[in-house]
C-alpha cells in the first residue's frame, strides 16, 4: 500500500508547484499594473505644467535653463 501512495504523492507535487507559480504570476501581474497606474498618474499630473531646470556648466560656469512643455494646455 505504501507504494501505491509514493506515486499519488510525487504526481501532486507538479499540479501543486503550477498552481504557486499561477499564483505568483498573478500577483507580479498586479503589481505591475499598480506601478504603471502610478507612474502614468505622475506622467499626467507633470505634463500638466512647465518645468523649468537650471544646469550650471562645469567648464565655462554659464547657467543653462531648459524649459519642458507638456502637451496639455492649462485650463482654468
């Protein structure tokens, strides 16, 4: 009887690691798709209004202002 067990035990060990990877697959797909809603909140929110960077040259020491425009226009 012992050795009609062995082989029921060794087949469930496959089922039981498919399912722990199913659900690690699960759970690294939602936390992807958390990281990209927060960073397209943040992209969005950004775009929303200029920035401005200031850069000191470190050869000449003339300041270097670039300016970034989003794409949406400010509303009121």
């Amino acid at each position: 009887m012992a050795q009609e067990n062995e082989p029921n035990v060794v087949g469930q060990e496959p089922t039981l690691d498919i399912e722990q990877i199913k659900r690690h697959l699960d759970m690294l797909d939602q936390r992807l798709d958390n990281i990209d809603s927060v960073v397209t909140a943040v992209v969005e929110r950004v775009m929303k209004q200029p920035i401005a960077l200031n850069v000191t040259c470190p050869y000449c020491g003339k300041n270097i202002e670039i300016a970034i425009i989003g794409s949406h226009k400010p509303t009121r």
